[in-house]
C-alpha cells in the first residue's frame, strides 16, 4: 500500500501561504506556488490547483509534454479570466459609489 501526505510551509519571512496542493492518488500531485508577495498568489495557486483536478478528471492522465502544456495553458487562462472578472466587478462598485456620491451632493444625504 502506498501512503503520501501532503503539507506546505510559510517559511520565514512571508505571513500568508500562498501556496496551494492536489493530491488525486494513486499518481497525480500538484504544486501551485503562489509567488509570495505577488498580488493575490494565494488566489492564483488555488485557481490552477482547481483547473488543474478538473482537468484530471477529464482527461485522467498526463502523458506528453504537450498534455502538460494544455493544463498550464488552461490555468493560466483560467487566473487570467478570473482577474478580468474581478476587475469587472470593481468598475461596477466604482461607478455605483460614483452615482451614490452624486446623488448624494444633489438630493442630501439619503
């Protein structure tokens, strides 16, 4: 029988880990590094580590480098979509926080 574990360490310096593990046994293990001290890295690694065990369950293995190409193409996409959605959102607040503000200043305080 074949055991494994799986563990990740802060380390020293940072105050966040942001990195982030799969662990689909009997053979696949993934190991996003958040990049400490990147903004959101901790989002970033989780992102992929999702894209990445939805990816496995698809396709079941990773055979070829161009297999594991595919995924780092669809993580990556997958951070940078979500990246995009959230800077979406935020002009969204941004301009509803703008319009509160200019109602504020015409009507008075609501």
């Amino acid at each position: 029988m074949v055991r494994y574990e799986e563990a990740t360490d802060i380390g020293l310096v940072r105050e966040l880990n942001e990195d982030s593990l799969l662990c689909r046994p009997p053979g696949d293990f993934v190991v996003a590094d958040g990049m400490g001290g990147h903004a959101a890295g901790e989002i970033a690694s989780r992102i992929f580590t999702d894209i990445a065990d939805k990816y496995l369950s698809e396709y079941k293995e990773i055979s070829t480098e161009n297999d594991m190409q595919e995924l780092f193409q669809a993580g990556n996409y997958g951070i940078l979509t979500s990246i995009e959605n959230i800077l979406n959102a935020l002009a969204w607040v941004q301009q509803l926080l703008c319009c509160m503000l200019l109602a504020a200043r015409l009507c008075g305080p609501m």
